[in-house]
C-alpha cells in the first residue's frame, strides 16, 4: 500500500527561518520609501544627538556645480559615506558637511553658450548681471545634485552644505590669502601659464583640450634682409619641409637656377593670423597656388624672381627676436 503526500504535507515538514524580509527586493518602491523614512527621522541630527564622542571629520574636497552627476561622482561619494558610517558605528561623532565648488569657468561658459543662443554679446551684459546668472546657475545644479546624492543613500548635513560661493566663504578665502601676505608667502614673480584670449583668464590644465592634428610639413617664412635686387627688398622667402624639428637650427636656404621662382603679394586673408594682404612672398611658381590655397589667401604675382636675384640674398630667422 502507498501513500500519497500533497506539497502542503511536505511543506510542514521544513522547518525555515521565519523573517520579515520581503520575498522580493523591489527596490525601486521601498529605496524612496527608506530614504524618506531617514528624512522624516531626520537620521543626521539623530547621530549627533550623543555627546561627549570624538570628533572624526573626514575633509571632503566639493564636486562642481555644473551638471548631474556621474559615476565617478557615485564612486567618490560611496565610498566616503562608508568610511563615516564605519567611524560612526566604532564610537566616533562622523560629521559630514557636503560642500559644492560654486566658482570657474566652467560656470560661466554655460551663461555665455545662453547668451550667443540668445544672439547677446557677452561684453555688452553687465557684469553683475552675469555674476548673477551664475549664482543662479550654480545653485540649480548644488540643488540637484543634493537630491541625487541623497538618492545614493549618503548621509550628512543636508540641510546647511557650505557654498563657495556664499559672502563668508569668500570672506574666509581673504582672510586666508590675508595670512600669507603678512607672514611674506605671497610674492610676485613669473610663470607661464595657460591663458585664454576669449575669457581674459588663465585656465587650469584641466580646462584645455588639445586638438590633436598629425603634420609632418609646415610653410615657414624667412623675412629678406638684404637682396641684390631691390624689388624683393621687405619680401619674405616661403620655404617648404618636411623636417619641422630642424627649422631653430635652420642657417640657410636653398635655391636652384632650374626652378621657376615668382614673386607674389597678398590680396586677401581669411585669417586674420598668417600673412595678411600687403605682403609680398618669395615661392617656387609651381608650388605657389597650392600653398596660397591651402593658408586661404589670394594672391596676385607681380614679377620673375631669378637664382641670380637670391645669390647671396641674407635673411632673418623666422624665430629672430622670440
């Protein structure tokens, strides 16, 4: 004779931990509802609530208020919570103070792609008007980048982040550059460093992006000194190489009496960097229409330029007086 057993039989008979975990996650329902539960709590004022710990502050350097954030802001932000949650779960007082770098150019690149937008010439806005629309700027992305923070489940004082953009955080910044002047730290010398003509400012590495572009020839220019004929007196000599490298140790050119020369004067740039209508340049006949198109200029060929004329012509270096 055999018995027959339903899975509920068989289910009565193991014995498994009874919890009151949720079969599923779902964390996209219960994540909001435990950060909600830590804000109603108000779970930072809470931790702070018992005296007489040491203090442990961990010196967090501020994201920048320009955009959401990114992973690097995640991984950055997670792993510094871990530390003060360790810290603060082994008997320490872990006050985190968020904090936003509110200042750069950056910022007021945004406000300046609105304005040309807009068909507005920066120059002609006010500058408090635009410090203003900075501030704003700023403090948009410092607002949602709390909220996203937040979101990671990183716990800190929220509610009063420090701003560098805000007057005692300015203040501070003076009286600090205040103690160097008088203690003899600051002082003037010479440096060279990345400049922008377009903002007026110098610019951090970090701010330039270098257009990379492989060449392995360039046109260079050799301004005449002294010439047999008095035609190409204040004319430049247009040399082509393939060796760039070699041009601060160049002494000399080279010409030939089986090569056509010409020389040329400058109708119309383009540009306006490079040679400029007025001049007159020394080329190789057969190369000069090619060369003038690619520096986008027109030209126009005044006269013949024969070997004899350039026999024992001198002229400067290109970098005489760098």
């Amino acid at each position: 004779m055999t018995a027959t057993y339903d899975a509920e039989f068989f289910k009565t008979t193991v014995f498994l931990p009874k919890t009151e975990f949720p079969m599923r996650g779902d964390l996209p329902q219960r994540e909001p509802e435990a950060l909600e539960r830590w804000r109603t709590m108000d779970l930072y004022a809470r931790l702070r609530e018992k005296t007489g710990r040491r203090q442990w502050t961990l010196h967090d350097g501020p994201p920048y208020a320009n955009g959401n954030i990114h992973i690097g802001h995640a991984l950055n932000k997670i792993l510094k919570d871990v530390i003060n949650r360790t810290m603060q779960m082994t008997g320490r007082d872990a006050d985190y103070v968020p904090g936003w770098d509110c200042h750069g150019l950056p910022i007021e690149w945004k406000i300046e792609e609105k304005y040309r937008a807009e068909g507005r010439d920066k120059d002609s806005v006010p500058i408090l008007e635009f410090r203003r629309e900075c501030r704003e700027f700023a403090q948009h992305w410092v607002d949602v980048q709390a909220v996203e923070f937040q979101r990671l489940g990183v716990v800190g004082n929220w509610k009063d982040p420090y701003l560098t953009m805000t007057k005692p955080a300015e203040a501070q910044i003076a009286r600090e550059i205040h103690k160097f002047l008088m203690n003899g730290g600051l002082y003037k010398g010479v440096k060279p460093v990345l400049w922008s003509t377009v903002e007026k400012t110098a610019l951090a590495e970090a701010e330039v992006e270098y257009h990379e572009h492989k060449s392995i020839t360039i046109w260079v220019k050799f301004p005449v000194v002294k010439a047999a004929a008095p035609e190409i007196d204040g004319a430049s000599v247009v040399i082509w190489t393939t060796t760039p490298w070699t041009i601060p140790g160049n002494r000399a050119i080279s010409f030939s009496d089986r090569i056509a020369y010409g020389l040329f004067e400058v109708t119309a740039a383009e540009n306006d960097f490079g040679p400029q209508p007025g001049e007159k340049l020394i080329f190789a006949d057969a190369l000069a229409e090619e060369c003038f198109a690619k520096a986008k200029l027109e030209f126009k060929r005044l006269s013949e330029v024969k070997a004899s004329d350039l026999e024992g012509m001198v002229c400067a270096h290109p970098l005489k007086g760098l």
